[in-house]
C-alpha cells in the first residue's frame, strides 16, 4: 500500500470552541496515539485528508515539527448532514509490523436463478504488516445456489494476510427467492403493524363483493320458509 504525506500541525486549543475555530480555518481536529505514547492533538489539512480517506486502511506518513509518523485511521467522525469530517482518531504504526484491520468483502459474479443472495459480513478482519494492508477482498458467488454458502474460511486472501474472523463465519449464503404471495403477505404485515391502512385492489374489492352478495342470497333463501308461513 502506498504511502501519502500529509502535513501536520500541533493543536494547543481544545473543547468544542477550539474545534471549531480549526475546521473554520480549513483543518481537521485529530489525535495521534499508541505504542505506550502520550496522546498527540494535532489538525490536518481538511481536503488533503478527505483525499487521502477515500482509500480504505490509508497509511499516513505525517510531517510533524520536523518528524515523520506512520499512522493508520482509527476512527473517523463526520457531520452527519455535510458528510464533513469532524474528527480523526489516527494510532502510531511502524513499518514490518502486523497490525488488525477490517477490508471490505465484495461479491462478484453471479448466483444461480431463483436464488436470492444473502450477504452476511460486510467486512472481514485480517492480520497484515502495516505497510501491506489490503484494500479489499473479492469473493465468487458464480453459480451460488439454494443452500449453499461462503465461509470466512473460504476466502482466499492476499498473500501476506491472516484471518482474524472466525473461519466458520457465513460471509455469503443463497437463500431461496419469496414468491409473489409471501412477499405481499410480509408487506400487509409491515403495514398492519405500521397501522397503515391499505386500499384494497380491485380484485379484492371484487372479491369482498362476491362474498357479500352470496351471503346476502343465502340470508334471503332462509328467510323464504318463515315469510311463507306468516303468509299463509
């Protein structure tokens, strides 16, 4: 994986006020830590880091004062309306070290007909050196059929990767298509307990006025003998 530099300012302001003069000037709040290290408040330029984030697992090189920093993406807050970033959690790495992350599982090819794909993990967590992280992994479900599943333990990693996930962990599994019925049976269900009244079809309503007009028949058929009878 490659490396992106990026500049790298200390932060002396702190709190909800200083964390908004930062981002008003175009830079990103962030702590650096790890390694037994004494937490680090530093900002990043805002657009250089949005780049460099767009690339799962990204390894930054920073330029601190003069010094250089290997450092993963921890954990990463945005403005849930602007997709801004808010916040970075970035931890120390060191080159030939083995660190645990997650990459992303994308499915490929395509399933057998009438059969519906079910994709349990998107993510798997795997063990490489921290200069060799994968981005992704890529997983067959070519001809996948009814029954028949994908484990953690079937995928075929990039060499230099371990599998943290348990192995018997279901990444894929073909489930068999609802019909028609069942799935208009679901959506009634979701909407009864929704309370949403629904409008019936036509057909329905065509239906409901069969069945009132039988049973109106059948009430008048019964009532013939006692009218008789009061006739005579």
């Amino acid at each position: 994986m490659a490396e992106i530099r990026i500049a790298a300012e200390s932060r002396t302001e702190f709190g909800k006020g200083g964390a908004r003069r930062t981002r008003r000037a175009g830079n990103v709040p962030a702590v650096v830590y790890g390694h037994g290290r004494q937490p680090v408040h530093i900002s990043l330029p805002s657009h250089e880091l949005m780049r460099a984030l767009r690339t799962p697992n990204i390894l930054l090189s920073l330029d601190l004062g003069g010094q250089s920093e290997l450092v993963l993406p921890k954990a990463v807050q945005r403005d849930p309306i602007k997709g801004l970033l808010e916040h970075v959690d970035l931890v120390l790495v060191r080159r030939g070290e083995k660190v645990t992350v997650e990459i992303a599982v994308t499915l490929i090819g395509e399933a057998a007909p009438e059969t519906l794909v079910d994709q349990q993990l998107m993510t798997v967590s795997v063990e490489a050196e921290a200069t060799h992280i994968p981005t992704g992994v890529e997983v067959s479900i070519d001809g996948l059929t009814v029954g028949h599943h994908v484990t953690a333990g079937d995928i075929t990693l990039p060499a230099g990767s371990s599998l943290i996930t348990e192995s018997d962990h279901v990444v894929v599994q073909g489930l068999a298509a609802p019909t028609a019925e069942q799935v208009d049976a679901e959506l009634a269900e979701a909407e009864a307990d929704a309370g949403i009244e629904r409008e019936p079809t036509d057909e329905e309503q065509a239906a409901q006025a069969a069945t009132e007009d039988g049973d109106s028949d059948d009430a008048g058929g019964a009532n013939a003998p006692a009218a008789a009878a009061a006739d005579s």
